[in-house]
C-alpha cells in the first residue's frame, strides 16, 4: 500500500526488483568490479570478503552479466559446509563432465575441460564461489593443485573465492600459505560512507520513479547511523520505514519514523 501513497511504482529496497542495469556504484561495487576485471585478463585468485549483506554477490553477478559469453566462460557455485568429494561432484556438474570414477578421475577430467577451453575455444573459465568461508583444508589443497599448469607457468582460468571475513582468517593458516601466494587481489568491502548511504536511498527512490522530497536530511543520516553502511539492512530499514510512514499518512520519512523503524528491526 504504501507504493501508491509516496509514489512509488514498485518497492525500490525489495532485492528482487533489482536489475543489474540500474546498479548503484559505490566505491565497494567499483573497487571489486575493477579487480575482477583486471583478474579475467591475467587469469589469477582473487579474494572478496565482506560481512553479510554487503553486495559482494551482486556486484559477482554484474560482472558475471558484463561478460562477452563468446570470450569467457564464467561458472558460479555457492557453497556451503561439503566434502572434497562432493566439491568434485559439483565441479563436474557445471562443466559438463563426468563424475564417474572417484576423485582422481573426476579431476583429470575437470583439468582436461579446463584445458579445453583454455587452448581450444579460447574461452577461459572464470570460476567463482560464493559463500567461500567454508572451504575446508582439503578443497582448498585441491584448489591450489587444479591451478597447477605447465610446471606453474601458466594460469589456464580465473578463481574468484568470495566469503565472509572470516575467510581471510582461513587463508592465514600456515597450511595455505602456497595457495595465499597466489592470490593477486584481495579485497574487503569497506561499506557504503554516509554521502554514499544518502546516494544509494535516493538512487533506489528515484529508480522506482518517487520524489527525493519523499525523505528528508536527517532521516538519511539516521539510515547511516543505523546501518553503518549495510546494504541489506538499508533495504530492510527502508521497507519498513515506507510502512510506518504510510500508515501514519506522513507524506515525508522523517527521522522519527526511521528510529521507529530501528526498534521494529530490533524485534525481529
């Protein structure tokens, strides 16, 4: 209801009427987007960690969507707590090979696709895993060998390990410190600054074509002390700000009615 009452041909801060066109480019989304494209020329591991909520996944799929499918090959699996085996299983699956005859065969085959496109299509894999905290040791050995190539010469595809910041505890283990060496970017999401918070409510109001007049300054800044930068939890600080807004006929979301909104999301 509250749509209609401030505007709004659609509820700007519900995820799934995002469309990568009208992304907001705040310096994480432009730091990480940079990265990954230097990585998809020189075929190295990239790290991105952030806390939950952050966008790191979104901007993922941007950069997955600005790809020249003719070029690259782009794979995405998001993982959560597996076995080597069934990382192997998985792997297989969205290469299009076989996963038949146990570890040893299903990584010859994964390394001979890999190849594959590498040298015959020329279109280099980019594989990215979400959610990538919780690799363990063995995946992540494994990893490190699947990068292997030509005595360590060459760099046939792109590994895009993105996670929680507790990744980066992970990867300080001295059992990774091979597979560390070989990280050429590493990144971790700063969060949106103030200006940026008032940049990206606004962006996402006007998106859904409402007036900025919709909100004020002070509300803007109560999102931020909120949030302290948090995509997600704008979003929803937002939606419910609309809410209360809209039942209390305030055709402005003031201050009070975010701090309202704070004690709803303390609720839930």
């Amino acid at each position: 209801m509250y749509n209609s009452f401030y505007g709004l041909s659609y509820n700007p801060f519900d995820k799934q009427q995002l469309k990568e066109k009208d992304c907001f480019i705040s310096k994480d989304f432009n730091e990480m987007t940079n990265r990954l494209n230097y990585l998809k020329d020189i075929r190295g591991i990239g790290v991105f960690t952030a806390r939950p909520g952050m966008g790191k996944s979104y901007a993922l799929r941007c950069f997955a969507n600005s790809l020249n499918p003719s070029l690259y090959h782009m794979e995405y699996m998001c993982l959560s707590t597996i076995s080597v085996a069934d990382f192997y299983k998985q792997f297989c699956s969205i290469l299009g090979v076989t996963e038949k005859g146990g570890k040893p065969a299903m990584f010859q085959a994964i390394r001979e696709q890999i190849s594959y496109l590498f040298k015959e299509k020329r279109q280099p894999l980019l594989l990215a895993i979400d959610e990538a905290q919780y690799l363990n040791t063995g995946i992540l050995n494994d990893i490190k060998m699947l990068m292997n190539y030509g005595y360590d010469s060459v760099n046939y595809f792109t590994l895009i390990l993105c996670g929680e910041s507790h990744l980066n505890d992970t990867l300080r283990k001295p059992v990774h410190e091979a597979l560390r060496q070989r990280i050429t970017v590493h990144y971790n999401y700063s969060g949106l600054d103030d200006g940026e918070v008032a940049e990206y409510i606004l962006h996402k109001i006007k998106l859904a074509g409402a007036s900025e007049k919709i909100i004020d300054t002070a509300a803007l800044s109560a999102a931020h002390s909120y949030t302290q930068g948090n995509p997600r939890l704008i979003d929803n600080l937002m939606t419910d700000a609309f809410a209360i807004g809209s039942q209390r006929k305030c055709k402005v979301i003031d201050a009070d009615i975010i701090r309202d909104a704070v004690e709803n999301q303390a609720l839930d």
